[in-house]
C-alpha cells in the first residue's frame, strides 16, 4: 500500500514529467504548470487536506484568481498553478524529492551532514570522510549523522578571496567509498570537490579581474584557475593527495608544503590534471621520505633528550613525596611535645591545666599549618611542571605518535603523580588523627579545670580557736564537780 508521503512524491514527478518546471530546494519544492487531466487535479486537491508527514504542507496558488484553488473548483485544460511542497527539517539532514534539486544543492551550497534524494538509486549512494548521500525513504526515520573527522585546511592555505575560496573543513570533499553507479548527485558533487580539494592544497589563493587563481610556491610559481572545467578528471588523484597531507599522520604542515612545492614543479601547461597530480604525490612522498631520514638523528637526539627529562621528572616528584613523609616525622614529634611536657614536669607541683591545654592546641595548629604549606607548595611545584613540560614536548610530538608518547613519557610521569597523590592522602589521614587527639586532650584539659572550680569549699569549724585576753562567757565554761575539786586540793 502507498502511503500519503509516497503519493505526493508519485504525483510531483507526474506534474513535472508533463511540462512542468522544479524550482526545489532544500525547504521546499515549487512546481509551475496545468494540470494534465481532471483527475490529476482532484488527486491533488485531496492531498491538500489530509495529513501529509513527514512534508509539513501543500500550496495549490492559482495566479489568475491571486489566491489558492478551492476544492470544487472546476477542471480547465492549459490553466497554470503553482504546486509548493513544504519539506521537513531534519538535523544536518536535507532531503529533495527531485535529483535536479538535489544537483544544484550540491554544487551551489555547502552541503548539511546528509543529503538524500527519493529519485536516487540505492546503488548510487557515496559517502565522504563528513557528507552521507543516498536515496530518501519519507516513511523512515531519519536521525543526524555524526562525523567525528573534521578536516581544517585554513591554518596552512593564505586565502585572499573575499567570500572565502578555502574551505573551513574539507571533510565533505574526501571521498570514503565510491558509488556502484554514478548519479548526476555524484557528478555535481565531484565537481565541487575537486575545486575545495585542490583549494586546500595550494599555497595561496587570490583573484585578479574577477577570476580566483590557486597557486603553489616552487619553485618555480604555479597557478591554477579555480573554475577550470577539466579539474573534475582529476578528482581521484586529488582525493589520494588530500588523504595523505592530511590523514595519514600528525605533521601535516610538513606534507603540505613538501606538496605544494612538488605541485609547483609538477605542473606543466599542456600535461593533464590526473598527470600532473598523481606525479607531484609520488615526488612528495619522496622528499618527505628522505626527509624523515635526514631527521632521524635529531629525532633519536631528542628522544634521548625526552628520556633522561622524563626519568628527572618522575624522580622529582618521588623527591616531594619522601619530603612529605620526612615533614611527618617531624609533626609527630611536636604533637608529641605536651605529652612530654605533662609527664616530666614537676611531680611536687601540678601542672596549670590551662598552660597544658595551650601547648596542645598550639601543637595542632602548627601540624595543620605545616601540612597545608607543604601540600600547597609541592601543588605549585608540580603545576609549574606539567606547563612546562608540555611546552617543551610540543615540538617532539610531531614526530611519535600518541601511543608512544603515552607509554615514554606520559605513562611513568602519571605513575609518579599518582604515588605523590596516594601518600598524600595517607598522611592527610594521620594528619588528622593527629589533630584530633591533641584538640581532644587540649578540652579535656580546660574541662577538668571547669569542673575543679566548681567543686564547693569545706564547712569553717565550729569551736573556733581561744584568743588571749578575751571572756569566755560562763556557759561556755567547763563545770567542777566536787570530786574534782576534792582531787585538786589534794
């Protein structure tokens, strides 16, 4: 069974097969002409009020009336409507229902991540290192493509052009695998490529009289013209020239201008593109071959160089962590000085509960101070490295890849780090533990201290002492009796 969408895209080609111009584009596709039958007619005047999705709308405009046409208007033979077709948005999807549309969005635009034709053959669909073309299903679900590999060829082209002759990213010019069949989408599009191509390994590119020249600095000088309707020829030999500057490893300004100078002496007037192409590739290849030998013995230099500066590295920080466990040692004794302190002071004297509390929280202070400004310092220290060890390793970069950067000298710098890291927080652990025993002991002092002054003062006695000379009231005397009176005269 069709469905809507395939019926609106069944009945624009019958519209446009009959006489009727396309004027399509990727928001929507204007269609100019009569109807060719009654029928033709009404089908479309029902489309018009159904549910169209994933097409967002449908315009029949009638210029004789100055409005649209209206569902029960009759059938007149050579009357001109204008059909307009809203199409979906997608995401860095552009989708045509016409290959003539999707032709000239090709070839005048750059192009979203993909671009789809209902009118292409399966057979028919490329795909570039950033562009997907290929036929358009409506009753399927789209979704955005991602393409990760990103092309910037801006940083080694000087581009005097205006509106800009050298593209931000040639990634949607680079072909990754080639149609079964070619398609006049293919066609347009190669024609396109092979100018952003060339544009993005030239030397330089500027107009004169309104003509955009790509030149390449030998010598000798050589220059190309930008709209050069043979280029197209050369697109395969191009697309292997741009795959090796800019694909096949990291020193790509190396390769660039070793093959804009061997462009330069390649070219001849009357040589074809493909020729001089695929000879000026095979001559860079040469030179930058011979040129990686003549570098060699720098390179081992230098490697030498990176080892020893790496094997300095990782001891200058194993130094800082055995200097961060020394400094504990030295914290310990301190916080053990109040102890010390307590135990062999004077035993005939207590010691003051206050001056003993002070030496406690004095010693916590000084633990967490000295931690802080050894972490702190030995933090800058190793940020102050890693700066300048990345500012120094940029040049070597470009000649080990990063699998071997990371197992010389990133790898066992990182290791080191990690084991600075590791005894940190170990002795940040006992550092704490240290700091809470002597605040402890320092308020467990000043509490012992509260609790003797609250403690009350003993009841006064209740015969108090004689003072000479003064009366002793008579109650208060003791009593004789007559037998102690008898032993006194006695």
């Amino acid at each position: 069974m069709t469905s809507i969408s395939q019926q609106v895209i069944e009945l624009a080609n019958n519209f446009a097969s009959h006489g009727g111009t396309v004027d399509e584009r990727a928001g929507a596709a204007i269609l100019r002409g009569p109807f060719a039958t009654s029928e033709e007619q009404e089908q479309w005047l029902a489309l018009r009020s159904r549910d169209l999705t994933p097409f967002q709308s449908l315009q029949i405009y009638d210029p004789a009336l100055g409005g649209d046409l209206d569902s029960d208007e009759p059938f007149t033979a050579g009357r001109s409507v204008v059909l307009t077709i809203r199409k979906p948005n997608f995401e860095q999807i552009a989708v045509f229902i016409f290959s003539a549309g999707a032709q000239s969005y090709l070839r005048e635009s750059t192009p979203l991540r993909k671009v789809l034709s209902a009118a292409m053959e399966a057979r028919a669909a490329f795909r570039a290192l950033g562009l997907e073309v290929g036929p358009w299903d409506p009753d399927q679900i789209l979704t955005p493509p991602d393409f990760p590999v990103h092309v910037r060829p801006r940083a080694f082209v000087r581009d005097y052009v205006p509106e800009r002759e050298v593209p931000e990213d040639l990634s949607p010019w680079m072909l990754f695998s080639k149609p079964a069949i070619e398609s006049i989408e293919y066609r347009a599009w190669r024609e396109v490529a092979a100018r952003r191509l060339l544009a993005g390994l030239v030397s330089s590119a500027a107009r004169e009289d309104d003509v955009t020249w790509l030149q390449v600095a030998g010598p000798p000088k050589a220059q190309f013209r930008a709209d050069d309707p043979n280029r197209p020829a050369g697109y395969d030999q191009l697309s292997s020239c741009a795959a090796w500057v800019f694909t096949s490893g990291q020193d790509i300004e190396a390769r660039h201008l070793i093959f804009a100078s061997e462009l330069a002496r390649a070219y001849r007037p009357t040589a074809p593109l493909p020729e001089v192409f695929a000879h000026a590739l095979e001559s860079a290849k040469a030179t930058y071959e011979a040129h990686v030998q003549s570098s060699s013995r720098e390179t081992l230099k230098a490697l030498s160089e990176l080892r020893k500066s790496v094997i300095d590295e990782a001891q200058k920080v194993t130094q800082r962590t055995q200097d961060l466990t020394s400094g504990l040692w030295r914290d310990v004794a301190v916080s053990a000085a109040p102890f010390v302190l307590k135990i062999l002071g004077d035993a005939t004297k207590a010691p003051n509960p206050k001056v003993t509390a002070g030496f406690y929280f004095a010693a916590a202070i000084f633990i967490l101070i000295s931690f802080t400004l050894q972490t702190q310092i030995n933090e800058s220290y190793l940020n102050n490295q890693r700066a300048a060890r990345a500012r120094w390793f940029e040049t070597l970069y470009n000649y080990i890849s990063s699998d071997e950067r990371e197992r010389i000298a990133d790898g066992p710098i990182r290791a080191a780090e990690q084991s600075y890291e590791t005894t940190k927080r170990r002795i940040a652990l006992i550092y704490s533990v240290l700091t809470l025993i002597l605040l402890g002991f320092g308020v467990w002092e000043l509490t012992q201290l509260r609790q003797a002054n609250a403690v009350p003062a003993p009841p006064a006695a209740s015969n108090p002492p004689a003072v000479r000379g003064a009366s002793v009231p008579a109650s208060s005397r003791p009593s004789t009796t007559p037998a102690a009176a008898g032993e006194k005269q006695k």
